[in-house]
C-alpha cells in the first residue's frame, strides 16, 4: 500500500520499531529498582515516622501504601477505601499489579509522588527541570555534531600539519569523561579567572522571568556548561568524521573530481555530503551516551535540569522521582532517535529508492 | 609478527602502549614501593607536601594511596566489565551473522532495542535499588552485562561479510560442523577487530564506573577514582579551589581512557589498510 512513498513507509517502520522499543523500556524502567527488594514506604517511615505514637505512624504508613499503590483499594473519588482482610490488615498488591497500575499512571501522564518532595507530584520537579535541559542539550549536541563533522572532513582532505596537531587534540578532548572536563573548566574559568560562575542556572539574586536581567545572567551561567558539553561531542565527532572521510577520499569519485580540477571547497563538500550519512546513523547510536554524559555535566555546574533533579532524587533515595526521570530520559532519547532517522529518510538515497538498509550487509 | 612489527612504526601506538602499560605497573607496583595507608594522616584537605606529595582529602587520609587503590579499582572494573560485554557481544555477533535466520533477527532485534536504551539509565536504576552489597566486581558485571550490545553489532556486521567468503563454503562442503567453522575459520579473521572492540569496552567500563560512582551510585566496599571525585564535588572542593581533590584523580581517568583510545586507533590504521597513507 505504501510501496509509492518508500520514506513514509520507512519511518512508520521505525516509528513501530521505537514503540515496541518504548514498552520494553518501560517495562525496565518499572522492574529495576525492585530488585533490590525494600519497601519505599519503610523508607520514608524511617525518616519521617520517628517519634509518632503507633496510632499515627499506622495511619500514616497506610496513606503512603495508598498513595503508592502497595495496597489494594476499592471504589475511586471520595470514597477510596483500603481493602483489608479479616484481621483488618491491608492487602498488599502484587508486582504485576502495581505494574499495570504504573503502566495506566504512566499513559495518565503521571508518574507518581516524591518521597523527598512529598507531597509534590514527580511530573511538576520534571517539568521545571525539562526546559533547562533542553535549552542546554538541543544546541549543545547539533553545535558539537556541526563543528566536529566540519573540522573532521577538514583534517581528513588537508592531511599534513592541520591534521597532525588537530587529530591528536581531538582524541585527547575525547578521551575527557564529560563531567571531568566540566570539573576543569569551572576551576579554570570560574574558581581561577571568575571570568563564570561555577553552578546554577541563574544568579540567587535574579527571579525567572522575561527580564533582560534573569536572560543575561541564564546566558551567563550557560556558557560553561555549553563549552564542556560541546567540545568533547565536537572531538568525538571529529575522529569519526576524518577516518570517514580519509575512507571516501580513496573513492573513485573523488579522484575524478580532482582530476577534472574542481574547486577545493567543491571537493569537500562532495565528500561532506558522503561520509555524513554514515556520520547521522552514528549519531543516533551515541545519543544515549551523548544525554547521559550531558546530564552528568549538569550536575557538575549544579544546572537545574534534570541532570540536578535526578542527583538530589538519588541523594535522597527518592525511587519515584529516579524512576520518573530516568523514564523521562529513556523517552526523550528514543524521540530523539526517531527524529534522526526520519531525517535518514529524507536524505539516504537508498531509502528513497525503497530499498532495505541494514540488511545483508 | 609483522602485524607488531607495523604497530611499533606507529608513534600513536607507541605513546598509547607506555601510558597504558606506564599506569598498569603503576597500579601493580604502586602498593608494594608505596606504603599505602587509608587512615587519617593530617588535617581535612591539607595542601600537598610535608611527606604527602598529592595531600590529603577531606578526612585527612593520604590522596596518593587512595588514588594507586582507585587506579586498581578502576582498572578492575575496565577489564571485568570488557570481557564480560567483548564476550557476550562477540558470541552473538558472531552467530546471529553467520547464523542468520530467524536466530539471526532475534538476536539483532533484541540487540537494536537495548542499544537505543541508555546504558547510564539502566546503570542508575539498578544501582539505586541495590543500597547495600553495592560491590566493586558487581558493578563491573552490570557495566558488562549492560554494556554489549554496540559489539555485538559491530561483530555482526564483521562475521556476515565473512559469511560468504570461499575458505568458509570450503569448510562447510568439507563437514566442519558449525562451532568449528566459527572457531576456526572465523573467530581468526576478527580477532583483530575482536580485539580493537575490546579495548574500546574497557575504556567505556572505566568511564561507565567513574560517572555512576561520580553520583554517589559508586561501589561500597572501595575507592574507586569515580568515588575520590563523588567526594570531592560533595565537599565543596571543587568550588573552594582545592585542586588536589580533583585534578590528580581527572587526570588519571583521562590518561587511561586516552591511552586506550591511543591503541584503538592505532590498531585501526593498521589493521584497516584503507586508514593507511
């Protein structure tokens, strides 16, 4: 039926792919952090329960199992009771129930409640981390991508002294773990020179809002964080970029090019256009690791994205919000995959000739 | 011999060969010339000299020792964490490509979705739930266990070329049953790429660790480097200038991966006559 437009049928092919590919995720997401068997309830009970006389802490802890879905209950709205056996003790759920209860949550767009932040839900801490993120990673990752890829292509065609001190620089940027690279320049930069601030988003003294004031002081914060993202993304790229390109070089038709004497910058982008292919699908492969690492780097400068949410939640042994912002990510890395091959779909020549890749190869 | 031989014209391999082999002794020798000690020494964050050449952390314990001891640990965990996902990812490289079939999609499926999950996500999950008994060699095995699938691609994509090769239909007309044909008339042609991919493991295992220890999800039982920079960002150091609470620990994550990095590449420039001038 599909078979007049090979792209759109691409990318409902991959589209499928990443839903199965989401509920597996999700799945993993829910199992995980139960397998090491403790009860969030016991937890919060151990911070919080202390000095309460039994009446209370029961009453308490049976609002918590509600509130979590540890235990059955019955009717909805105001009349939401606690199912209880015959020596009125609650009746716990099972795994797989609590499961599907998490699963119908999820589609709810509810993730639950914060231990820590009790009682706020884990969707509204996410929602104020997200665009922090976002504004830190989307730019970072296509700058970093842009920049490495054009310099890669760059070494590759020049060879010769560009490349000798470019090549060995690019694999030491990335050899950096990101979060050791962010420590050295915010003591460079902000503990040595003050030139940055060290952590934060903004300034203490500046309240968010659509002032000139709390923009130049987010810019101003944003620049290191920025710069220890994009220059290992950038090295990384690079690397892979020249040993592409020294690759296509030896092709014939850049051999032809030379020898009909185009332009040196024509050449290039011949080649560009070539070994970038390759250069996007394996962006989509590192994005997982290109987001992580970006988070660990948020919480390097203490950004207040979800890098930061994630490291308090983690402090605090708050599952939900762990479990809420890893599934945030999972999600955003799957999207953002999508996104990368239905741009394969438009650009790969062999995708718009409806034929297969990946296959046989 | 004439692989080496090539190898060792390479300055890229030459430098990546002495760090690594440089810190590897390091780590091996560093506990027998040095004595090491984990007890408090001297004040919190004492400045470097006075008989300790890195000075002291936050608890006055000496930064030398705990770093040969996060040097050990990182490295442990590099290679625990290398042959655990090298194996597994070779092992179903190689049979899903030369296997194909139905064992073949299988395999590559589950493959393509576990590699679009993040393994740091996957990482955090698990160690979050497991508060105690977080050990050094556990979570080596979970970086390796979660980290496998980008080789078992890259292998795959190795052993279906392979697939249609003359020496290998030889070899079937001949009777070789399977695990002979992939034992000796495959694994050899790989091994060298088997190899390269390895490597990179180990450099991924070494960083894996350093960031889930770096956000306080770090072994339990050790110091690893991750841990000595958790603690350092924890207390502030970072921010108050104390720069031997970080930059020796950075600066020997950073050598180990660039020497690996350093090895892979020369490796490759090697092995891949494309890569060559």
């Amino acid at each position: 039926m599909l078979k007049q437009y090979p792209t759109l049928r691409f990318i409902l092919m991959r589209g499928g792919w990443y839903f199965i590919t989401f509920l597996v995720a999700v799945t993993i997401n829910f199992y995980l952090p139960r397998l090491g068997k403790h009860n969030p309830v016991d937890i919060i009970m151990g911070k919080s329960g202390s000095g309460m006389s039994t009446e209370d802490a029961r009453i308490k802890e049976e609002m918590y199992l509600q509130e979590f879905g540890l235990v059955k209950v019955s009717g909805s709205g105001a009349t939401r009771e606690i199912v209880r056996d015959s020596e009125g003790k609650p009746v716990r759920t099972t795994g797989f129930e609590q499961f599907v209860t998490y699963i119908g949550m999820c589609l709810k767009g509810d993730l639950g409640t914060s231990f820590q932040k009790y009682p706020k839900k884990v969707v509204d801490v996410i929602k104020e981390a997200v665009p922090w993120t976002l504004a830190l990673q989307i730019p970072t990752i296509i700058c970093g991508w842009i920049v490495g890829n054009v310099l890669g292509a760059m070494a590759a065609y020049r060879r010769g002294i560009f490349d000798k001190v470019f090549f060995p620089f690019a694999l030491g940027l990335s050899a950096f773990p990101f979060f050791v690279f962010g420590m050295l320049l915010v003591y460079f930069f902000a503990v040595g020179f003050h030139w940055f601030p060290a952590m934060g988003g903004y300034a203490n003294n500046v309240i968010p809002s659509f002032s000139f004031e709390f923009f130049s002081s987010a810019a101003h914060h944003y620049v290191l964080p920025f710069f220890s993202i994009f220059l290992i993304l950038a090295g990384g790229q690079a690397i892979g970029m020249r040993s592409m390109g020294i690759y296509e070089l030896g092709t014939d038709y850049i051999k032809y090019a030379k020898w009909l004497g185009l332009k040196e910058s024509k050449v290039l982008a011949y080649l560009f256009r070539n070994a970038m292919l390759p250069q996007i699908t394996g962006l989509a492969l590192s994005l997982g690791v290109m987001i992580g690492g970006a988070l660990i780097t948020e919480m390097i400068f203490s950004y207040p994205g979800l890098g930061m949410a994630m490291l308090t939640a983690i402090q605090n042994n708050d599952y939900p919000m762990i479990q809420g912002v890893t599934l945030i990510i999972t999600t955003s890395v799957l999207i953002a995959n999508f996104t990368v091959d239905v741009l394969i779909g438009f650009l790969d020549p062999r995708v718009k000739a409806g034929l297969q890749i990946g296959k046989g190869n | 011999m004439k692989i080496l031989k090539n190898l060792l014209k390479s300055p890229m391999f030459i430098i990546g060969a002495g760090l690594f082999f440089g810190t590897l002794l390091i780590a091996l020798i560093g506990p027998i010339v040095y004595n090491m000690t984990m007890d408090r020494v001297g004040a919190q964050y004492a400045a470097p000299g006075g008989g300790y050449l890195l000075g002291l952390d936050d608890l006055g314990r000496d930064y030398v020792s705990l770093l040969l001891s996060g040097l050990r640990s990182s490295l442990y965990v590099g290679f625990l964490a290398g042959i655990i996902a090298t194996t597994i990812g070779t092992l179903i490289g190689i049979y899903g490509g030369f296997r194909g079939g139905l064992v073949d999609d299988l395999l590559n499926m589950m493959t393509n979705l576990f590699v679009v999950i993040p393994q740091l996500v996957i990482l955090i999950l698990i160690s979050a739930s497991l508060q105690e008994g977080r050990s050094l060699t556990l979570i080596g095995v979970i970086i390796g266990l979660t980290g496998w699938t980008w080789s078992a691609r890259a292998v795959r994509a190795q052993a279906s070329a392979l697939k249609s090769k003359d020496h290998i239909s030889l070899a079937k007309l001949n009777g070789d049953n399977t695990l002979r044909v992939l034992l000796v008339h495959i694994l050899p042609y790989i091994f060298s790429y088997v190899f390269m991919v390895f490597i990179i493991q180990v450099a991924s295992g070494i960083l894996s660790e350093s960031a889930i220890s770096m956000i306080g999800l770090g072994p339990l039982d050790t110091v690893s480097l991750g841990t000595i920079l958790n603690q350092a960002k924890n207390t502030g150091a970072l921010g108050d200038g104390v720069w031997w609470a970080f930059m020796p620990a950075t600066a020997t994550i950073t050598v180990i991966v660039f020497a690996l990095y350093l090895l892979n590449t020369s490796m490759d420039g090697v092995f891949n006559p494309r890569l060559r001038k």
